[in-house]
C-alpha cells in the first residue's frame, strides 16, 4: 500500500511539472492536446496525476513542450503526498 501511495503521488508531481512547462510555454490545455496529438481527457489525467503513462507518451510531450524527456523529469519529489 505504501508503494501505491508513493506512485500515486510522484505521478501528482510529474503532472503538476508538465503543466508548468506547458504554462510556460503559453498553451491551453486544449490547444497542447492538439499540438500533442492526444486525446484532451488523455492530457488532463496526466496533469492532474491519476494514471501512468507510456514512455512514449512521454517522448510525445518532451518533444511537443521543446524540452528533453529528462527536463520532464526533473523536478522535485519529496516522497509524500501532499493532504
């Protein structure tokens, strides 16, 4: 259970970093979607942090918000989920 909590909340903080960066670059969350080639509700999920993605829907990201997948994952973790 521990570990599920511990996924669940590194996947909260990927999606709070991507929607910096997609904020950063001056997209709507409808219009990334469409330069991303996926699905709205796909893009959503991942910003809000409640599903696992593919790496290559990682690479789809990394590539459509002009940074290296790594930058995608470059932010930081503390471990815990925030209440």
């Amino acid at each position: 259970a521990n570990s599920h909590r511990k996924n669940e909340a590194y996947c909260k903080a990927f999606g709070a970093h991507v929607r910096k960066l997609r904020e950063a670059k001056g997209y709507g969350l409808r219009e990334f979607a469409s330069i991303a080639d996926m699905e709205y509700s796909t893009l959503t999920d991942i910003e809000r942090g409640v599903n696992n993605y593919t790496i290559s829907t990682v690479l789809r990201l990394a590539e459509n918000l002009g940074v290296t997948p790594s930058e995608l994952f470059d932010f930081r973790f503390l471990g815990k989920s925030k209440k």
